[in-house]
C-alpha cells in the first residue's frame, strides 16, 4: 500500500488535496482501482474549480504623443499585460497625473478630453486582438490652445475584493487648429460677458485674426453685438462687429463694419457665400467675405463666415454722401423714422443709409426725397402696366442691367425671400438711377434639386418688368454675356468642398440640425449635401438658359 501513499502526496504537493490524511486513513484498505477512481475524481474537482482572474499588471501605450482638433476625436491604441488578464472596459479611466508614477492614486479626469469609447484592436481581417484595445477619445471645445498631459488607468478589484490601480505611461495630448488653412478669430469680451443681445453694443471687446498662413492679420478693438432676424433665435448665433478704427481684414478693404454670419440652417455651409460669388462675378458689387473658425471668449465656437457689411462706402456700395440704400423686408422696424410703406404695393421700405441719425423726422428733406425715388418708380410701372409703352422712361429711372443681374442670381440661386419680401436691397447715387442690390440672405430653402419654374417673376416690380419685351430682350443678351462665368462656378463649388470639409465635421458636432427641414440636406453626410447641391446648381443652370432661349 505504500503506492497509494505515494500518489497521496504527489496529489497533495500539487495542490489537488490539502492533506495527505484521507488518503492515509483509508490507504491500507484501498484496492488500487479504488485508489485510481479517487484520483480521477480529485483531479476533476481541481481542473473545475473556480479559479482567481487573472489581473492587470501593466498598460503599455503605443502611440505617446497624439494631436488632436477642437471637437474632434482621437484614437489611443493600448495593450494590457498579461494579454489574457480578465479586462471589465467600464473600469478603464484617463488620469490626469501632476507628475507619473505607478503608484496606486486616485484618478483626476483630464480637463479638455474625455473617452467616448473603447474597443477590442482587431486586424485587418477583423479578428480580435487579444490583450489589444482602441481607447477613442473627444476634445470637449473649452479651450482654443493646450497640451495636456494624461494617462490611462484600469481601477477594479481582485479576486480578494480589495481595490487597485494599474496606470499606464504618460500620454501627451496637443490641440491643434480644426483646420489649417482656416483663419482663426479671436474674441474677447469684457470680463467674458456674454452676448445677448442684437441692439446693443457690447464696447471694449478685442479681436485678434490670424490668417490662413498663421501670420496676425488683425489685433484690434471692437463693439459687437447678435445680428439677423429669425437667425437670431437659432443655437448657433450670428454677429456684428463694429471695430474703433478702420482696418483691413483678410485681404477684404478697410472698413469698421463687418458681419460674422453662423450659417446654422446650412447644411454644406456654403449657400450664402456661393450666391455671393454669383454676385460678385456680374454685378457692380456684391459682399466678399472668408470662412473661419471663431473663438469667443475662449471657447471654439465652430465655422463663420466673415464677411463685408452692406455699407455705404468707396469700395463696397458706392452711392457717396447724397446717396441711399433700400431694404424691402417685411422683418422692418415699422415704429421707426426711417421707414415707409412703398404708394402701389404696399412694400415695407426701410432707408438703411443715410440713418436715423441723419433722418430724424418723416418731414425731413432726405425722407421725403427716399420717399419720392421709390414711390417715381413703382408708379411709373403701376400707370403703364397695360400698354406697356412708357420703356424708355422706366429706363431713365432704373439700371435694368442691374434688376437683370439681380433677378437671375436669385433664380439660379432659387432664393423664395423676395417674394415675402425680405433681405431685398436697392440702392442709388444722388440724382442717378436706382439700382438693384446688394444681394444678401441665402441659407433659407435655397439650392435645391429639381425645381424647374421660375421663382421671382412675380416679386418686387418683376411683374411689371416681365410685361415689357424690352426687358425679356436685355434678359436674353445679359445671359449671353454671363452665361459662361456663371457655368464655372460649378468649380467654384467643386473647390469649396473639400476645403470646407474638416471644418464642416467639427461644425455639425457643436451645432447638429436637429428637427431642421428648412433646406432638406440636414440629415444628409457632407459628402451627400454637397453632391445634392452641385446638382441643384447645375440643374438650376440648364433650367435656366431653357427658359431664357424661349424669350
């Protein structure tokens, strides 16, 4: 029998049994078939007993130094050592460690980033890596400059419940600008104030650009203030800046008055500054401006466009000292001095220059002349809409290439407002004629596919106009001298695209559009809104020398 006490003690020295006893006890009367079965049952006891996980002993990083952009996500590839130690993901943390030590610390989450997620790495043929995890992680926007210094930490139990933590090297984090070839605006306001109102001006703000090769293109002082209509109401805000002197901003002419619009409503971000472009490609002007990446106060608050101001000036409308500017917009402050109802249709006429401070009564010279200017018009049409026969008269008081110019860029551009009207802009020199324009507002229900009618035939004084043959006749030669610039704006487009499109991802993460239906494109990728809108255009484009060729 001593071969049973043998096989007692290999069991018991590899841990099968803690005692050599009971084997001892029954030893003597133990057949060796016995003593075999009772062996076979103390290993199967043993190989399925529970048995302690295996811990985290170490967190080794792959990637040390990582680059990361305001709004945007990142990725930390990791791996656990022992490869097949028990990994529960909820229990990886960032730490944000004053200096690195392996100890065992509490965890401090890092101010600017945080995880958005962790994976199991796979390779290329998507099987599972074992020990080898993806940790992504996000920038959270409040800060337009850092590097940050932060480590990963698994903090869990082991086996006997008592709690610990495994820290990995440390990991240099550095924000990077959301887009290079992006300008970058700089504001800030007294103390941080907020911005909350769109009527007055908060004073003493200063403004810092730096342009698309990183030089400082402005470091100024300046008012600002919100801007727009129903824009106004939207989460993502627009501005007006009014700086204490006159500069030069991003290769744009000098001026104090400029407009940072937030393009909420657009998808592409792009409708406002291509019908410009229009624009600026046939009429005698039309506002230039740049995209950007604005920072208020600190904080990255996504793509702008900044851009002239509808101004009396030399180089944007030039109308001098005795001239006029005109809004048509139903959104017109209606209680105000500088503000009238045209004499036929009843349009509500705003006089943006001169202003308030010049005109201070309905009686003043200057009103009364503003009065005359659109009401001369408007009744001249209105006392020959059925012979049509007074042409060279409506000549005499109207730049017609101007209302062609004008007419065809909200066409093409299948911009509804004037309709209403609203955001429609006429202007005039001194004892000149009246021209339409500036254009302006063009995020609203603009660009889109398939729209095959006209859309502001009947607007403003176009039904009148349409009536003549004359203007049909000028229509038909304009569109022969601008067709072909107005077909290259296709690339014009086509370039803005991909130029826009790393800004456009940090953009729609701060400001997503949700339960927007206004242009139809706002559930839609980047790529696919701006597909669908380089086919509005060029549908639009066809659409419209169709219709032009049957004058």
């Amino acid at each position: 029998m001593k071969l049973n006490k043998l096989i007692a003690a290999i069991l018991c020295a590899s841990g099968m049994i803690t005692s050599c006893d009971k084997v001892d006890e029954h030893a003597d009367c133990m057949s060796k078939d016995q003593v075999s079965h009772y062996v076979d049952s103390l290993m199967n006891e043993h190989e399925n007993a529970p048995k302690p996980p295996v811990e985290v002993q170490d967190i080794v990083v792959i990637n040390k130094e990582i680059s990361i952009k305001n709004n945007h996500s990142t990725e930390i590839y990791f791996r656990v050592n022992p490869s097949n130690a028990e990994v529960d993901l909820k229990c990886f943390h960032l730490d944000s460690p004053d200096t690195y030590t392996k100890a065992v610390s509490y965890v401090t989450a890092p101010k600017n980033v945080k995880i958005s997620s962790i994976t199991i790495a796979q390779d290329k043929n998507y099987n599972k890596l074992r020990g080898q995890y993806v940790m992504t992680i996000e920038d959270l926007g409040i800060s337009t400059e850092y590097t940050e210094r932060i480590a990963i930490v698994y903090a869990s139990k082991d086996a006997e419940g008592h709690y610990y933590e495994v820290s990995s090297e440390v990991i240099t984090i550095t924000l990077v600008p959301p887009s290079d070839h992006l300008a970058k605006v700089y504001i800030d306001t007294p103390d941080g104030v907020a911005i909350t109102s769109k009527t007055v001006w908060t004073e003493g703000s200063t403004i810092r650009i730096i342009d698309e090769n990183g030089a400082e293109n402005l470091n100024a002082t300046t008012s600002i203030r919100g801007r727009g209509n129903s824009t106004w109401g939207n989460p993502k805000k627009p501005y007006a800046l009014k700086l204490d002197s006159k500069a030069e901003v991003l290769g744009m002419p000098k001026h104090k008055r400029w407009v940072l619009l937030a393009n909420w409503m657009d998808r592409t971000l792009m409708r406002n500054d291509v019908a410009f472009e229009i624009a600026r490609r046939t009429m005698t002007w039309a506002p230039r401006g740049k995209f950007v990446e604005l920072y208020l106060n600190g904080k990255h608050q996504g793509n702008y466009y900044l851009c002239e101001q509808i101004k009396v000036d030399e180089n944007r409308v030039d109308v001098g000292d005795d001239g006029y500017i005109f809004e048509f917009d139903t959104y017109g402050p209606s209680d105000e001095i500088n503000y009238f109802y045209s004499p036929v249709k009843n349009y509500p006429v705003t006089i943006k220059e001169p202003d308030e401070d010049e005109i201070t009564s309905w009686d003043h010279p200057r009103f009364l002349e503003a009065q005359d200017c659109i009401g001369n018009v408007e009744q001249l049409l209105e006392s020959d809409k059925s012979k049509h026969a007074r042409w060279t008269e409506i000549t005499e008081l109207i730049d017609v290439t101007s209302y062609i110019d004008w007419w065809i860029v909200h066409e093409l551009t299948f911009n509804y407002e004037p309709n209403h009207p609203k955001s429609c802009y006429m202007h005039k020199k001194g004892n000149g004629k009246l021209y339409a324009g500036p254009v302006w507002d063009f995020d609203w229900g603009t660009f889109q596919k398939g729209v095959e009618y006209m859309i502001v035939n009947e607007s403003l004084w176009y039904g009148y106009l349409f009536q003549y043959p004359e203007f049909k006749t000028a229509i038909k030669e304009r569109w022969s001298e601008t067709k072909a610039t107005l077909e290259d704006v296709h690339q014009y487009i086509e370039d803005l695209i991909p130029y826009l499109e790393e800004s456009n991802a940090a953009n729609i993460k701060m400001w997503p559009l949700t339960n927007q239906h206004t242009n139809g494109d706002e559930s839609l990728s980047y790529q696919k809104a701006t597909e669908k809108f380089l086919i509005a255009y060029q549908n639009r484009l066809t659409g419209l020398d169709k219709y032009i060729s049957q004058f």
